[in-house]
C-alpha cells in the first residue's frame, strides 16, 4: 500500500510521517506474524458501553495490551476479570492513535479450561461407545422407596435442600447421608467407594449422588470414569443431582435419571408417594364437598315443604327425623370411605415393609446357618470315611510286612556280614549265624 510522504528536506532524506510510521508498522506486524496462542493473567479490564472489551495480559515479567471486539466476545462462555488466568488466541497488531503494540483477541478461555474439555469429550466418547449411556441399561426407580440413601457433602446447601424436600414431601421414608468430599483431591474415590459400599450393602432401595452448583473444576470429580463405572455398576437405582439445570456432567449421563438440582431429585424420589397423598386429599375433598353438596339439598326441600304447611307439626318432626337419619347415614359414609383409604395406605404400608431389604437379609442368613450345617456334616463324614480307608490299608500293609510273616514262625538268618542266607550248602561248619525272629534274635554255630 503506497504510503503518503512528507516533502524532502533539503538534504535528500525521505521522511515519514509518525502516522505513516504507525501504518507500515501495523501492516508488517499483521502480515508477518500468523495467529498464535498467549497465556497470562487479566488485569485492568473494561467493558465499555460500545460492547468491546479492553485489557491487559501480564505475566511476572511483561504485559501487552488486548483488545477484543464485540462480534468475538459474545461467543466467551465467562465473564472476563482481574486477575483470572487465561488462554487468548491472538493476531498481533499496533493501534496507530497510541502506536501501542496489542494483541486482537479471538478466542478466549479459562486457562486449563480447554484441557478439561477436551479430557471431557474423550471420556463422553469412550463411555458412550461402551454403552454406558445407553436407555436400555438405565434401571426403573422404585415407586415408594422405603429408604433412600444420599450420598453428598454433610455441610453444603444441597444436602439441606434435599432433606427439607423429603421430609415435607414423604416424611414416611428414612434418609440416610454418607458423607463424602464433591471436590478436591481424592473426592471422585470418596464418591465412587460410597457407591460401591451401598451396593454391597443393599441398604438403600434408591441412592442419589451429587452436589450444589460450582465451575466446570469444583464439579470435576462428578466426570471422572471411577464415578461413572461406580454408578454403572450399581445395583441399586441412582438419581444424579449435580450443580444446577445448566451442569451437565458424566455421572448424569450413567445415572438412572437425572436430576436438574439437588431439590429436583428429592422432588423426583418422592413423586409417588406425594402423588398418592394429593390422591387421598382430593378423595377426602370430594367426599366432604359431596356431603355438604347433599346436606344443603335436603335442608332446602325440608325448607320448602316447611313453608308449604300449615302447622303440619307430626310430618314436619317426621322430615326432620329423616334428615337426621340422613345426615347420620352420610357420616357414617364418609368415615367409612375415610376409614378405607386409610386401610388402603396402611395395606401399601405392609406391603413396602415385606419387601425390604431386612427380610431379605434374614433369609439370606437362614440359608447361610443351613448351608453351614450341610457342610459339617459331609466334612465329619469324608473325614470318618478316610479314617477307615487309612486303617484298611494299614491292615493291608501290614498282611505284607515281612514282620507278619515272622509272627507266623519264620525266621531270617544271615552270615557275619549281613548277608541273607537262603540254602544250606551256602554254610560250612563251624559258621557263626544270625536268625532274626518275630521277637528278638538268636545267634547259633553250624555244626
């Protein structure tokens, strides 16, 4: 791009222009220079109304000066501020007012951020192609869980919020904590040693695992595979209750369902049973409203045939004994329908009781008593019956000892040398021999 000039001096010399300067300098900055990644820290940020934001990137040693444009910073998933470590793809460029050296930012991230993302999407990718995320895997929730297990922090909000939902919602259920750290070192084992410990247990008849809200960092251990392979694995029903309705974590993904909020997943755990309390208020409603309904009918007919007579003393008292007998007949009705849905809860209330983990448990250790005695037995008889084959082949042994054959009258007679003599003319006389006996042994002189 030709540049303007100031006139010659009258030594010759060309000259520039400081503007022209700024220009040239500009253009060869952004001509030689490609894209490139710069890491620092924020500081002096401004947003003004133009919608553009300007700020510095410093490190320990240096800092540039950063600009960028509104059509670039809608796109930042966080809000910029002082002293937030950041990732800023950039061309570099000059800003001819000033002749300052800045950077033209294009794409900005949370410094680490964008090695969380991408160590997210790898993971999402291998769990999903595994089949972890998949429907079909995913187990039904029970419709009244008689206990329901929360594994969170004991300190955060979200253990509060979901304690206060139960209770008000389905205050027949009982609620267990396992404490365990959500964040930092070591968390993501706390969670998934909970979960395992709960499905060896089978304690729980539902687990809800999660957390309150926080960044992408504070809800990591909700990512990590140890978590999800733990909840996989469960089996036991899980809710996942991480961060807020915008988190999306992995753990949300294996779960069973997923819960927005910590709230939600209570609300979640206990829609049935709240469904069927609204269910018996509205019946009681009903019958109460139908009464009254009928109660007001009669007392207007008694009204009306009352103004039609003349002192009909006898058939007025007759009406208004009818109406008592009515009104105790709807009375009795209604307790009777009130009575009955009361038995019907408590009959639900047997049956969720049968079906607990206890009884269960007690038959398990039924059979365990049984099996042990089953196997006493055997063992004291293998080992009688291989006391009697030992003393068998003793007898066995024994028939073929030479000894046995000793104790019959024989003898085994050898030289001075030991050597055993089995034929007469194998001696001479005058030999001193040795004969072994059942019992001892004898020593004699051929003659």
């Amino acid at each position: 791009m030709p540049t303007s000039r100031s006139p010659l001096p009258t030594d010759g010399r060309p000259v520039l222009t400081v503007s022209d300067l700024n220009r040239e300098v500009k253009q060869l900055l952004e001509g030689s220079v490609p894209l490139l990644w710069v890491s620092g820290e924020i500081s002096n940020f401004a947003a003004p109304s133009s919608g553009h934001w300007y700020f510095t990137l410093k490190d320990a040693r240096a800092q540039v000066r950063c600009a960028m444009f509104r059509g670039r910073n809608q796109m930042v998933r966080f809000r910029p501020a002082n002293g937030r470590e950041v990732l800023a793809r950039a061309r570099v460029s000059l800003y001819e007012g000033r002749g300052e050296f800045q950077l033209i930012i294009e794409h900005l991230e949370e410094a680490g951020f964008g090695a969380l993302m991408r160590q997210l999407e790898e993971l999402k990718a291998k769990l999903q192609a595994e089949g972890l995320f998949d429907l079909a895997r995913k187990k039904p929730l029970p419709y009244l869980p008689a206990t329901i297990g929360i594994i969170t922090s004991p300190t955060g909000a979200a253990v509060r919020d979901m304690i206060q939902v139960l209770g008000r919602r389905y205050p027949a259920a009982k609620i267990e904590l396992i404490p365990v750290q959500v964040q930092g070192q070591g968390s993501a084992q706390q969670i998934a040693r909970a979960i395992e410990l709960a499905g060896r247990l089978q304690r729980h008849d539902l687990l809800i695992v999660g957390r309150g809200g926080g960044s992408l960092e504070d809800l990591w251990s909700f990512n990590e595979e140890i978590v999800a392979r733990a909840l996989a694995a469960c089996p036991i029903p899980t809710i996942s209750a991480v961060g807020h309705e915008t988190d999306t974590t992995i753990a949300d993904l294996v779960a069973d369902v997923r819960a927005p909020t910590p709230s939600a997943a209570a609300e979640i755990a206990s829609a049935n049973a709240a469904a069927l309390s609204e269910e018996i208020d509205g019946i009681r409603w009903r019958l109460t409203r139908t009464m009254e309904l009928q109660l007001r009918h009669l007392r207007q007919q008694v009204q009306l045939v009352s103004n039609r007579l003349r002192h009909p003393r006898e058939q007025l008292q007759n009406r208004a004994q009818q109406l008592d007998h009515l009104e105790m007949r709807l009375r009795a009705a209604i307790r009777l329908r009130t009575s009955g849905n009361a038995q019907r809860l408590a009959q639900l209330e047997r049956a969720l009781a049968q079906v607990h983990p206890r009884h269960r448990i007690e038959r398990a250790q039924v059979q365990l008593k049984q099996h042990t005695q089953r196997l006493r037995k055997s063992a004291l008889a293998l080992l009688q019956h291989k006391q009697e084959q030992i003393a068998h082949t003793g007898q066995l042994l024994h028939s073929v000892s030479p000894l046995a054959i000793l104790e019959r009258g024989y003898a085994i007679v050898r030289d001075d040398h030991n050597q055993v003599l089995r034929r007469a003319q194998d001696t001479y006389s005058g030999q001193r021999i040795h004969a072994k006996l059942a019992e001892g042994e004898i020593t004699a002189v051929v003659e």
